[in-house]
C-alpha cells in the first residue's frame, strides 16, 4: 500500500508556482562537483540543487528538478493525446503470477525486485499488466485500434547504477501500448509513436538520431531506438551524418576493401619468428604490409572450438560471430588454445587447425597471407585460403570502426557511445497469445491481439538535454524545458531603489505569465548571486544593479551566448518577451 500511494503522489500533476523567491525557496545549490558524480548531467543536477541521491541508483527530485520532469510529462502527455493516446495508471506492485505466465520472471532475472514473503514483483515495465486489461475487454475488431499509456515509475535492480538518474533503479517511464487487429494498424501505430516521438524530442530541444534495433528475445518483428550521442552512453553506435544510417556496432556494416590477390606463391613455407606475438611485430619483423596478415582468435561454442580469422588488426564482432553460429561463444582459455592448436595466442593460424574455420568477408579472396603455424615462434607465409584451406566458410564479422565508409552512401562513418531515450516495438502476438488475449475477427474468427510496446525514459530525457546544453559555469536551460524563463536578480537588496525596482520588475514579468526566479536574498554577494544564476542556466537573467539604476537601466543577460544588453527600465518587458522567442 505504502508503495503504490507513494508513486501516486509522485506522478501527480499539479498547477505549480510559476515564480518563486530564492529566499523562500529550497534550491540548495554546491560550489563542488559531489565525489561520486563522473558525467557532466550528474554533476550539474547535484550541484544546482535539482537532484539529491537517497542510495545507490535511487534519486529524490528537489522542487527546481521536479519542475523540469513535470515539463517533460506535460510535452508527452500532449504529444500522446494528439495521436488519441488513453493516459492509464497502473500498480507498479504487481502479482507475480501474471509474469510468470509470460516467463518474464526469469527473463528479468536479477533485473526484478521482489517482495520479500509475498508473491509480489515491482515492475520493470507494463506489457503484461497492460495485456491483462485488454483481455476479455477488447473482444472484436471492431474495437480496436487502441493506444493506452502512462507515466509511470518503474523499477529494476540495474547491476551497475551509474551516470546519476540515466541508469536508475527506479524511474519515470512514458510507456504505451498499442492494440490492433491486424498487421497493417499495427503498422500504423508505430507510425503513429514514431512521429510522437519525433515531436516530443524536438520540442524537448534533443539532438537525437534513430537506430535500427534487433528485436532479441522479445520477439516482434521491428523496434527502433532513439540514441542522443554522450560519452556517457552504454551502447556503441555507428552513424552517418551525410544520410542518417545509424546502427549498433553490433550489426552495423561498412563498406569496406576486400583483400587484394598478390603474385601466386606455389605453395606455402614455415618461418622462424622468435617470440613474435602480435601482428604489429609480425609486420615489423617481415617489413609487410597488415593487409598481408591473418589474424588467428580461437572461440568455443556448443563446447567445439572455432577459428575465426580476421584481417590484419580487424576485431571479431562477436554478436555477429553469434548470430552465425546461433549460439553463444567465449573466447578460448590460455590451456584449452594449447590443447587445441599445439601453440599459444599469436602462433596459432588454420594451416593444420582440425576444427570449424570461418573468416570475415575481407579475406574471401586472399593469398600471400602470413598467419600462426600452430607451433610457437612460428608462422607460415604464402598462404592461399581457397587454395590451402578449402573448407572455410566468408561471414561478415568484423567491427565497423570510425572513419569507414557508410554502406548506404559511402561517406564516413562516425562511431560513438550513446544513450538510449526511447524504444518503439512492433511486439506482435507475444504477450497477447501467452496471457491469452484474443479478439474475434471479421469473419468470427478467434485471433490474438497484435501489439506494439513504446517506452520514453523521462530523467533520461531531462538528463540527455543537459548532457547537450551546458558549459563550464553550468546548465544552459532553453524556453521549453528550463524550471523557470527568467532569473531576476536584485544585487543589493539593501538599497531601496533596488528592492522597489526588482519587486516591480517581478510582479509585472509574473502577472505577465512569465516563469521567474527572483534572486531576493539579502546580504549574499552579488558574484554568489551570479554564479548560482550561471549555474542554474534559466534562459535570461535580468540584473538591476545600483549602479545602472541611477541611469534609469538594467541589464539583461542571455545565458547561452553570454550577451549582455543595458535596457532602460520603461523597456525592460518589451525587450525580455524579444530576446525570450
Ligand atoms: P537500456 O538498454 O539503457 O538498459 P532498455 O533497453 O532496458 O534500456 P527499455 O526496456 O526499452 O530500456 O525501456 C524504455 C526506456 O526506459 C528506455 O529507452 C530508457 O529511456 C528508459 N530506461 C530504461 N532503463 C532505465 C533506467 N535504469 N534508468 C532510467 N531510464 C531507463
Ligand atoms: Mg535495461
């Protein structure tokens, strides 16, 4: 109970104040990083007084930071509405038989809180809850296309909570679902999620790129990630700015050269090289070439080994390795390559290997190559593949690497770490035919409802746009996300003329309709006053000063370009709502 009402509370959306004193307000910001925060997100949500950690991954939001996720909500809840989304609310302590009906306890594993002495999960996410409710309920076509949501906490024991409130053990996720009758409106309902979602990001100010997903286990038939590039990011990504194509590292392509023939060698010959290991010291000590190389790297699947052969310094893609055995694999221990090939690590090669060999696609072709003789301090050259090793099967498994060329468009490929914001997934019948949730079709026929699955993280959001828009004196807030528009600030609220004047200017920018933080406080210098201002990062900062008072001015600050106007007083409204478009 205790649980559910707190979340409830959370989620609330209420008429908030739209201006606010600093010396009435709970803002407490730090001059100091905290110790344990490494990204620059972490580190200004901390310090500006937004964020305050409760226990490992497990964030509070301070009033300024829950005013930019009730921002965000209010961005999303329209944007859902605007395609006929229906905002729900659901538990977040869930049964634990429900999810055991679409194996998902275990498909979560360690990921899933448990209650303690109950049959009880917290949930991770909704798709069985959402299903549960459509079952029974949703009995014909006739009432379908459906699009259900919310904005709703969820929870999951991430092994490594790190990079502040981007990888927590609780969050706030936009989840939707979507219900159809057949493959076409589910088509359509992705379509629908995919221009929300374009908006949504857009209007939250995000520089983000869409990635083609591999739906993995959850079944389905299409998904598509949004990523924001950040150093901060746990996924690998390649992207082409010039045509867009961007995909994980772990599928991506490039197009890149196969590996030229050389002049025929008759047949292939042992070569003594004393303690070489690597390929750059094979290279060195023959003075060739790396095209001229094979590299040897010896996996295990289904407890047989493999040879996967590589050119030169090339990396093996190990998810592509796996997808073209079809099962996991592992890199060989020191011992078991001994046993195996009769050499260590950088003597092994396929002339004599007993075992599978595959090799990536550059090699198709290739001859003249130097690899591992399986005998230490040996390796063998003149090596035709096609020729001395008929046997091997051409798999693309290399990483894709920076600079390459998109396979698309052929110009350079960029490859970067990036965070994931949102998943749209085309789930089809998965949750629909293991929970049982059926329709009856034009025709009377009983089928299972095809579904799609739509998550945002909103912290990520608030955190990614920071990630993007900030410099070393702080945040770098624009129109639509910042907690407020404008920082007032009084610098010597001592002084009469300054206290009248800065009370005026706030009550004629609030009765406006204009979002302000008024920077009130008494006997707090005014480089304090400035650097909080810089550090909070509202769009604009209105400075009444005495000095400029006497002359009847102010002066405005925009925060992003650091551009400073003076301004007299009877124009300082029409002059914030010009610098505010
Ligand atoms: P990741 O690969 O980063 O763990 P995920 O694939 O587990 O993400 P989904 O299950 O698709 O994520 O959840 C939908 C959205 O919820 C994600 O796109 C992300 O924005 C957000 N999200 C997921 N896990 C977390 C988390 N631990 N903390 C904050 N947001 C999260
Ligand atoms: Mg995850």
């Amino acid at each position: 109970m205790v649980v559910t009402f707190l979340i409830f509370e959370a989620n609330f959306e209420t008429i908030y104040n739209t201006i606010m004193k600093i010396s009435k307000a709970f803002i407490p910001t730090l001059k100091e990083d905290p110790a344990d925060a490494v990204i620059p997100s972490h580190k200004l949500m901390v310090r500006a007084g937004m964020i305050r950690m409760l226990s490992a991954g497990i964030y509070s939001f301070l009033p300024l930071g829950y005013k930019v996720i009730k921002k965000i909500t209010k961005i999303i809840r329209e944007e859902m509405d605007a395609i006929g989304g229906q905002e729900f609310h659901l538990p977040a302590l869930n049964p634990k038989e429900i999810w055991e009906q679409t194996n998902r306890v275990e498909a979560f594993g360690d990921t899933m809180f448990h209650i303690k002495n109950r049959d009880y999960v917290l949930a991770p996410t909704h798709e069985e809850i959402m299903t549960y409710h459509a079952k029974g309920v949703l009995k014909s076509y006739k009432e379908m296309p459906q699009i259900w949501y919310q904005i709703q906490t969820k929870f999951r024991n991430e092994a490594r909570p790190r990079s502040g409130v981007i990888r927590g053990r609780q969050f706030l996720m936009k989840d939707a679902y979507s219900f159809d009758s057949s493959w076409e409106g589910l088509d359509a309902s992705y379509k629908l999620h995919d221009n929300a979602y374009r908006n949504i990001f857009d209007r939250c100010g995000i520089k983000y790129f869409i990635v083609g997903a591999s739906s993995g286990a959850m079944g389905g038939s299409k998904s598509e990630e949004f990523m924001v590039k950040s150093d901060a990011g746990e996924d690998t990504v390649a992207h082409c700015e010039s045509c867009g194509y961007a995909a994980n590292v772990e599928v991506a392509q490039s197009k890149i050269d196969p590996v030229e023939r050389h002049e025929e060698s008759k047949e292939f010959y042992e070569i003594s090289t004393p303690n070489i290991k690597s390929i750059n010291e094979l290279c060195e000590f023959l003075k060739i070439d790396e095209r001229q190389t094979a590299k040897s790297r010896v996996y295990v699947f289904n407890n047989e080994p493999v040879l996967v052969l590589m050119s030169g310094n090339d990396d093996v893609n190990e998810t592509k390795l796996e997808s073209v055995l079809g099962c996991a694999v592992r890199p060989g221990h020191p011992d078991e390559l001994k046993e195996i090939t009769g050499a260590d690590a950088g003597s092994i090669g396929p002339i004599g290997f007993k075992h599978k060999i595959i090799a990536d696609l550059r090699l198709e072709n290739a001859n003249s190559l130097y690899s591992g003789a399986n005998k230490n301090d040996f390796h063998i050259g003149g090596i035709d593949l096609k020729r001395d090793v008929p046997n091997i099967e051409y798999y693309d498994l290399r990483t894709v690497e920076s600079g390459e060329a998109c396979p698309k468009c052929g110009e350079k490929l960029e490859v970067f770490k990036a965070i994931e914001l949102g998943h749209i997934f085309k789930l089809g019948t998965k949750y629909s035919e293991s929970l049982g949730a059926m329709f009856l079709d034009e025709n009377g026929k009983e089928n299972p409802i095809i579904m799609g699955s739509y998550g945002i993280g909103v912290e990520r959001v608030l955190a990614c746009y920071i990630e993007q828009n900030y410099d070393e004196r702080g945040i770098l807030w624009d129109n639509n996300l910042g907690p407020y528009q404008i920082h007032l600030l009084g610098l010597n609220m001592k002084k009469d003329k300054v206290i009248e004047t800065s009370e005026k200017i706030y009550a004629t920018l609030s009765q406006n309709g204009y979002e302000v933080l008024f920077d009130d406080r008494k006997g707090v210098q005014a480089g304090f006053k400035f650097a909080d201002a810089d550090l909070i990062g509202l769009p604009l900062q209105v400075i009444v000063g005495e000095r400029a008072l006497k002359e009847n001015m102010i002066e405005i600050k925009v925060r992003r370009t650091g551009e400073r106007v003076k301004v007299n007083l009877d124009k300082v409204y029409d002059k914030v709502a010009e610098l505010l478009k």
